[in-house]
C-alpha cells in the first residue's frame, strides 16, 4: 500500500469501543502492525493494525477526500 493511503488517518479523531470519549490516532507502525490512540490525560493505547478497524473496534471520524 502507498504511503498516501496510511497517512490520512494520523490525527483523526477515532471512536473506541469501550472507551467514553474520543480519541486521536498518533501514529501507525506498519512494522509491528499496531495503530496507536492518544486519549485524554496522555494515556496512549495499542490496537492491532488494520484489524481494529476492519472489525469495528475503532470508527474514524473521517470523510476521506
């Protein structure tokens, strides 16, 4: 996959299942396959990378141009 089509997701906001509020997408490590949320009060999380996404765990509030 290029670059591109990664990139667009760094810094949007994401829903998490079970989780409050919203959280910020940091960065992607598609070496590791893990995606990284920063959520309110610096606490950082791990999801696994594209899985969480394609199984709903986290929902991009993005309107992909």
């Amino acid at each position: 996959m290029a670059w591109s089509n990664e990139t667009y997701l760094i810094g949007e906001k994401v829903k998490v299942e079970n989780e409050k509020g919203f959280g910020v997408i940091t960065r992607i490590d598609l070496e590791r396959g893990l995606v990284y949320v920063l959520f309110k009060r610096m606490r950082e999380e791990a999801y696994p990378y594209p899985e969480a996404i394609e199984q709903g765990i986290l929902k991009p509030e993005v309107q992909k141009k």
